[in-house]
C-alpha cells in the first residue's frame, strides 16, 4: 500500500514539474515566468519527496527537513530574483496594468 501511496505522490509531484516548464515556456514576461515557476515546482518537489518517504519510511525526517527547506528557500530566491530583475529594467508585459511595486516607491518618495 505504501508504494502504491508512494507512486501515487511520485506522479502527482511529476505532474506539477511538467505544468512548471510549461509555466514557463507559455507565460508572457520573466516576472509570470518566475511565478509559474516557482509554485509549481515547490510543490513538485514537495509531493516527489513525500513519495520517496512512502518508498522508504527510514528517510523520512530528512525528506521532511528538505521539504521545509525547499518551502523556505524556493519563495525567497523566487522574490529576490524578481526583484532583482524589475531592479535591472526588464519590463513587464504590455498586458500588465498594475505596477505595484513602481506605486509603492511613488508613495514612499523613492524614485
């Protein structure tokens, strides 16, 4: 039952990886590219690697630490290479009305 519970998560967690790559082949921008990236792939790694805690139950503490450790560091670099990119000028797609981040430094005074 633990290997079918196993496979299950496996697949699941494969399923996200690909709908990941295809975030970022189809999304429009680098800043939705990073988006679809990132969520998707957190969670893909997150079910591969409760699916190979099902295949061996004695892994199952550090496959937990890596999945804590992939929830904490995958938003973060995520954020901090978007940042870094709306920092550099790479623009926005023509679609996007909203600039939340442009607004916010208006307010702010910082230009």
């Amino acid at each position: 039952m633990a290997e079918v519970m196993g496979s299950i998560l496996v697949v699941v967690g494969a399923f996200f990886h690909f709908s990941a790559g295809l975030g970022m082949l189809r999304m429009p921008d680098a800043y939705t590219r990073m988006q679809a990236g990132t969520k998707a792939s957190t969670l893909g790694n997150a079910l591969v690697l409760l699916g190979l805690a099902c295949y061996h139950p004695s892994w199952s503490l550090k496959l937990l630490i890596l999945i804590y450790f992939v929830f904490m560091t995958n938003p973060v670099s995520s954020h901090a290479l978007t940042r870094a990119a709306y920092a550099i000028g790479i623009p926005m797609t023509k679609k996007a009305d909203i600039d939340a981040l442009r607004d916010a430094r208006r307010d702010m005074g910082d230009r």
